[in-house]
C-alpha cells in the first residue's frame, strides 16, 4: 500500500493499459507511416520468391487466366 501512495504523490502512477502491456509483455507496434511486412514478405525479401535469391519470379499469368481475369474487378462487401 506504501508503494501505491508513493507512486500518487511522484505522479509516477501507470495506466492500466501500461500495466497490462508490461504483464503480457506486448510490444506495442510504432507508427511511423512505413507499410508493415507480412512474414511472407519478409521471407521472400530473404530467400526470393521461389528459394534462390537475386532471381526473379518465373510465375507468368497465362493468356487464358488473363481473358478469364476481369479488368474492373471489385470484391465488394465481406459482411
């Protein structure tokens, strides 16, 4: 209870989301206005898209996926 008292009058009290976060040991993720990696990004900036870095991807849209790929595609609602 000492510790409680102590920690109002320093002004040193911590919030209960601070509390939480320290417990859990969350590291809360920074904006800094940079997109985010997936683990798959990460792994193909590592490795290359196929396992052998420096070389390209050698996946190519056929034609008949690309006539059967609509221009205006719109996937709507999830809900």
């Amino acid at each position: 209870m000492a510790t409680r008292l102590d920690e109002l009058a320093s002004g040193k009290l911590k919030s209960s989301r601070q509390i939480y976060d320290e417990s859990v040991k969350i590291r809360r993720q920074v904006d800094d206005g940079q997109p985010r990696l997936s683990e798959d990004d990460m792994q193909r900036a590592q490795f290359g898209p196929r396992g052998v870095p420096g070389k390209p991807d050698p996946a190519k849209m056929v034609p008949q996926r690309r006539k059967k790929t609509p221009s205006d595609f719109d996937p709507g609602h999830t809900a």
